[in-house]
C-alpha cells in the first residue's frame, strides 16, 4: 500500500515544526534556512518564533563519477566536511576530491553573496541558533552548515527539520546541542516522500523569503 504524504508543502511542515518549538523560551532566537528547501520551512518557523530569518549555504561533495551520492559537504568557508564510511567504502581519500570541493565551495559563496544581496549575515553569537532544513536525509549537508555556524560562536545550536532518517538524526547529536525532527520514520526512502508538493525551490523564491514576503 502507497504511504500517505503527510505535509501537502514545505511552508506547512515548517508551521507544524514551528508550533512545536515555540512550546519552550528561546534566548535572542534566530532562524537559518538551510538553502535552497530549508529556507521555505525556516520562513514558517520565524513567523511562529517571531524570529530574524536569514540563510546557510552548504554544498555537497559528490563522489567521482557518481555526483549524486554524497560523501561530503563544504559551505562558503571553513573546512569541509566528509562521511568517513563513504569514503572508505568507495576507497577515497579527501584528497582526491579537492577539486570538487574548491569547485563547490566557488558555488556555496556565490549563493550566499546572491542571497545576503551585499548584506553581512545576521549575527549568530550569543544567541540560540535554530538551522532549518526540509528534510535530513544523509545529514552531510547539515553537519557542515552545524560546523560552520558554530564558528560564529551560538549559546546554543539547534537542527531542526519536518522529517529526519532515524541514523542521521542520531548521527548530528555531537555537533548540534539538540536535533528536533517531527517525524523520524523507519521505512525513510527520501525526503520528498512525505511531502505531497515538493518542487525544486528557486533561488528567487529564496530571495524572496528572505526579504519579508512569500514568494
């Protein structure tokens, strides 16, 4: 039998997962929207926080010739971050994927430039720091952009998301302080599975929620 989606679209998972944590007190809270999907849902869960939103870029760092499987991520600065058993299963060394990383990390600073519009981010210091995604799959995206905000010096780093793979939820726990998913199901195949709409987000639509308004 064919699994019901659960969210009809991103912006209601984020209502959900925002109701949810506005049940407990945030200090000087601020929302980062995990481009390009994670920003529909963060916008969500700011409007309910009553929260700053802004963005973090992470990229992945496909394996050679297989692009798509991911054994890493880097953002627009920092080092990168890389999935030590997917590495060893396909026999790699980071070494042999610098090219690709320098290549994705070009990519990560050019959308975030395109996003911030010339604006410094939000400052992360201090404060209690919630990073937004539609989803956690492998989690290599999400560990590199916990990683890289964590720089910034939060008083505390959450990850938050609609629905989350049970291994890589548990698998963020030693780079963010709390990992919040409203779903962690068993049978988890792909994110998009338990979305009934979950078209590709556009950089406009990005750019859009950032300045105040839906897209």
């Amino acid at each position: 039998m064919r699994r019901q989606r659960v969210f009809p679209d991103r912006r209601a998972g984020g209502l959900h997962l925002g109701e949810r944590l506005r049940e407990r007190e945030w200090h000087d809270p601020l929302v980062l929207g995990l481009a390009r999907g994670g920003v529909v849902v963060a916008h969500a869960v700011a409007e309910l926080l009553e929260a700053p939103l802004d963005v973090v870029v992470a990229r992945k760092i496909g394996a050679p010739g297989r692009p798509e499987f991911g054994v890493g991520a880097v953002t627009a600065r920092g080092e990168p971050t890389y999935d030590k058993r997917s590495l060893a299963l396909l026999g790699l060394d980071p070494a042999d994927l610098t090219m690709t990383c320098e290549r994705e990390r070009a990519e990560a600073r050019r959308r975030e430039e395109l996003y911030l519009r010339g604006r410094a981010p939000l400052p992360r210091a201090g404060r209690d720091v919630i990073i937004v995604d539609d989803g956690l799959a492998t989690g290599v995206t999400a560990r590199a952009a916990l990683r890289a905000v964590r720089e910034d010096g939060p008083r505390t780093l959450v990850f938050a998301a609609p629905v989350c793979a049970p291994d890589a939820a548990a698998g963020l726990k030693g780079d963010a302080d709390e990992v919040d998913c409203l779903l962690a199901p068993q049978a988890f195949r792909a994110v998009g599975q338990w979305f009934a709409d979950f078209a590709q987000t556009t950089d406009e639509e990005v750019i859009a929620l950032l300045g105040g308004d839906l897209p």
